[in-house]
C-alpha cells in the first residue's frame, strides 16, 4: 500500500515512521494509502530544516521571493486538475467543487505575489532636528500551520504563500485525513524555485500538533478547525510565547424576508447548506425565515432537494459527495436522531442513503428540519454535514437577535429587496463576515477572512492584510546622521527643537 511521507528539504522523508494512519476514499468506504504519522522527532526535523533555511530566505530580495511566488502561481494553475483530483478522491467533494477549492487558494497566492509592495514601510523625514523615523517590517522566523480535513487545498494556501512571500520558513501540518494535495502543492513549490526547508510537510495527529505548539524555534502559529481544538491551540500557543491566530467552528444563519426574491433564497439555501455535503465552516446551516417566508421557502427548498445528484465525486454531474469518515457520518446521523427526539419536524431525511453500487462509502442524503427552535441541540451544535435548520421567527428584529445571542460569528447572510433592511442588518449584526442577497460571503484574497465571537481566537484574520500582518512584525527606526560639529553632552530629554 502507498505510503504518504513527510516532506522535508524538498524531498519525501526516508525513515519509515514509527507510526502509520490510513486515508480512505471516502465514496467507496476502502483505504487507498497509509500516512505517516510523525514523532516528536519527526516534528523536529522538520522544524530544525525550516530554521537552518530561514536566515538565507530572509535575506532573498523580496523580488526574487516574489519571482518565485509567480511561478508557483502557474504551476498551481496549471496542475488544477491533478490537485482536484487528489483532493475528492481523499476528501469526497465533487471535481468541480474541488476546482473552485484550488482556485480560491490561487487567489490568495497571486495576493502574495505583490509582497514587495505589501511589506513597505513608513518615511517620516525631519521629526527632529536632523532626525528620520522610519518602519520596517521584518519576517518572524520559522511558523507553523495546523489545517483542517474539509479544505486541504485552499486553507493552506491561505497561510503558506504570505508566510513564504514575506520571508518565513514554514512547516504545515495538514489534516492526515486528507494529506496528498498539500505534499502535490509542496513539490510544486520546491519545482517552482523554492529553496529547501523554506517550506516543510509534517503530517501527524495530536502528537504533532502539540510539538509544534511547544517548540521554541516555532514562533507562531495558524490554526483553521473546530472551536474546542482552536480554543486549546491559542491557549497553549500562547501559553509558550507565540503568536497564534485561530479560526474555529460557526454556525452560519441566513435570514430570509417576506419580500425577498424566494427563488434566490432557495437556489442560495441549497447551495449553501449542500455544497461538499455541509463539510464548510461556511457552510449555512440555519435558515431564520421571517413571518410567512417559511411557509414559501420550505417547498421550493424540498423541490431542488430532490433533484440534488449525490454521486461519487468524480461521477459526471456529481453535485454533492459522501462525508470525510465513517464515524463522522454516524455522528450526522445520530443529530437527525436527536431532532426528532427533540420535537423538530424532518421535512426530508437522508439517513440510509447511499448511491448504487457504493453501499460501502460514507453517505448521508440532503436533510431539512422545520420548526428548530434555539434551545435544541441540532441548533447549538455546529453538525457539519448536510443538515439544514429552518427557525421561524415573527420580526426581523427577533430574528437578528437570535445570531446575535448565537456564541458563534464566522458567516451571516440576509436576503431581502430592502435597501433599509439590509443596510440595519450589515450594521447591527454581530459577525464577521455578512452576505447580502448571496449566502456565503468569503473575501476575495486581497480582503481578509475572519469570524467573531467563538469562531475566532486571536488578534489577526487570515490571509490578505491581516495575514501580512500576522507573519510580520514592525520595527521602527529613529536615525540621525551626526553632521561635523558635534554639541556635546547634553543629559536633559530629548525634546523637538
């Protein structure tokens, strides 16, 4: 059976590891590699190689760093399809979801390539007599990045590329569920110019995990995952001095007007909830229907339900796969078994199903609850599956109060053809990211992306702005230049003259 190494210095990782995982094809339920899953040593070596490389890459012009970042770029682009594939045979999303996963992560890639603007200081001439202040903005060292299963194209992308342009050496540590993608793109990487060690593959579960968190070489961290694993990450993170930007779980509303268009609202709902069988921190899972929009919602909603082609991802027309894991899709399942036992009305249930012929992989059909109500469980949990909540509400006001009082903020919509309503609902709601009239509002790469609340700890969002911001740091500079006539020793304070 094929092993997935590490990748260290540019080239797969020889010694055999001590421990191994396996990887599935989540549609037919069969293993189809093993992982090597690494030991504190393993860790070690991959983090010592990304330290011996930083002091060379910090000292690459900028434009060379960036050069190589263009090359990158296009072999990305141009190996789109041997990156998607990989990706749903391991994870199970559909090819064309899985294109449009790789090409997300491209635009935070070209985003990096205009470090050498993105990393410019401040002039400040004469603030005194004969005295300059200026700033600088100078790579941290050797930095780390824990991703999660559901995207393990993109979410990378979103961390390595700016951490790289910006002179870091960077070891990743993906999601040993689905792994394969972030070694492809390693190796594009290393093919596109990048020296060795500059950007280094660990994979591993907890034990890797907690070494990177540990490790004194390592001076900060980027995490994308469940809320419980984000909360511990930036604790412990910190807890040994170093800076950590979390993302974690969400549990994403879109509040659906009377006079909003309903047929947008439907192909929004389904399309939102459904895509890569729910498996998004984007995802919408509960839909706030507003006086009667409920009761013209919910048909049209059932109506593309039906006709949702759920097939092996790589199936022609395919436009929803299987979840990521057996336990993962029991654990779906056994929500639909808690919301009817706590009186909400399952208007379609896809418990049981599976395509023909793949009776073995890990599926769950298109689901929808009626009349979820906050205080149960299916509502306070974040599922991540195809599960989709409808909550009714009598005012737009209750219903904006009900995302508010939700501990998490990651991702909010509304859809409406009031001008108004939308401008009080992007003003007073409190989350982080907010779509109007569009369900799944993630910035383009040269915006950043981030929650509120529980859906994010930490000080700095990811990629765009605040991801220079996070694999930087400013140092300011006060020069004067002493001119031939020196004054003498003068023990008062520095005042401006």
């Amino acid at each position: 059976m094929d092993l997935i190494r590490h990748w260290i210095d540019n080239q797969e990782y020889d010694a055999l590891p001590e421990r191994r995982g396996e990887v599935y094809n989540p549609a037919t339920g069969l293993v189809r590699a093993e992982v090597a899953l690494a030991s504190v040593s393993e860790v070690d070596a991959g983090v010592a190689s990304a330290a011996d490389a930083f002091p060379g890459w910090r000292d690459t012009p900028v434009t060379r760093r960036a050069k190589i970042m263009f090359k990158f770029r296009d072999l990305v682009e141009a190996h789109m399809d041997d990156l998607a594939k990989l990706l749903t045979a391991e994870h199970g999303k559909t090819l064309d979801d899985a294109r449009g996963e790789v090409t997300r992560g491209l635009e935070v890639i070209e985003f990096a390539t205009g470090m050498p603007h993105l990393i410019k200081g401040d002039f400040s001439e004469q603030v005194s007599s004969g005295v300059d202040t200026y700033t600088i903005r100078q790579p941290l060292g050797v930095v780390a990045g824990i991703t999660p299963f559901n995207f393990p194209a993109m979410v990378p992308m979103w961390m390595y590329p700016i951490a790289i342009a910006a002179g870091n050496a960077f070891v990743l540590k993906p999601s040993e569920k689905d792994p394969s993608v972030a070694l492809l793109a390693a190796e594009l990487f290393a093919e596109a110019g990048l020296p060795p060690g500059v950007l280094n593959v660990i994979h591993g579960d907890k034990v890797a995990v907690d070494r990177l968190l540990e490790h004194p070489d390592v001076k900060a961290i980027s995490f994308v995952g469940s809320t419980p694993v984000a909360q511990y990450v930036y604790s412990t993170g910190t807890a040994n001095g170093k800076r950590v930007q979390a993302l974690a779980g969400a549990k994403n509303h879109m509040i659906v007007l009377p006079d909003a268009d309903m047929e947008l609202a439907a192909d929004a709902a389904v399309s939102a909830a459904y895509g890569s069988a729910g498996e998004r921190c984007m995802a919408i899972s509960v839909v706030v229907a507003v006086g009667d929009a409920g009761d013209k919602l919910i048909p049209m909603i059932q109506e593309r339900m039906e006709k949702l082609s759920i097939a092996p991802g790589d199936s022609p027309g395919a436009e929803m796969g299987p979840l990521i894991t057996r336990d993962h899709r029991d654990k779906v399942a056994g929500y639909v078994d808690t919301g009817l036992e706590e009186g909400a009305t399952l208007v379609a249930d896809g418990r049981g199903f599976s395509p023909e012929g793949f009776e073995d992989g890990f599926w769950i059909g298109a689901t929808l609850f009626d009349d979820v109500t906050p205080d149960m469980k299916i509502y306070q949990d974040e599922i991540f599956g195809p599960v989709l909540s409808v909550v009714r509400s009598d005012s737009f006001e209750d219903a904006i109060k009900v995302i508010n009082d939700n501990p998490w903020g990651n991702g909010t919509a509304v859809f409406t053809n009031d001008g108004g309503a939308a401008r009080k609902f992007q003003n007073e709601i409190e989350v982080g990211m907010v779509g109007v009239n569009l369900p799944i509002p993630v910035p383009l790469g040269f915006y950043s992306f981030g929650g509120w609340k529980a859906s994010n700890f930490g000080d700095h969002d990811i990629y765009g702005p605040d991801g220079v911001s996070f694999y930087t740091r400013q140092k300011v500079v006060i020069s004067r230049w002493p001119d031939p006539i020196h004054r003498g020793v003068d023990l008062g304070f520095p005042t401006n003259k």
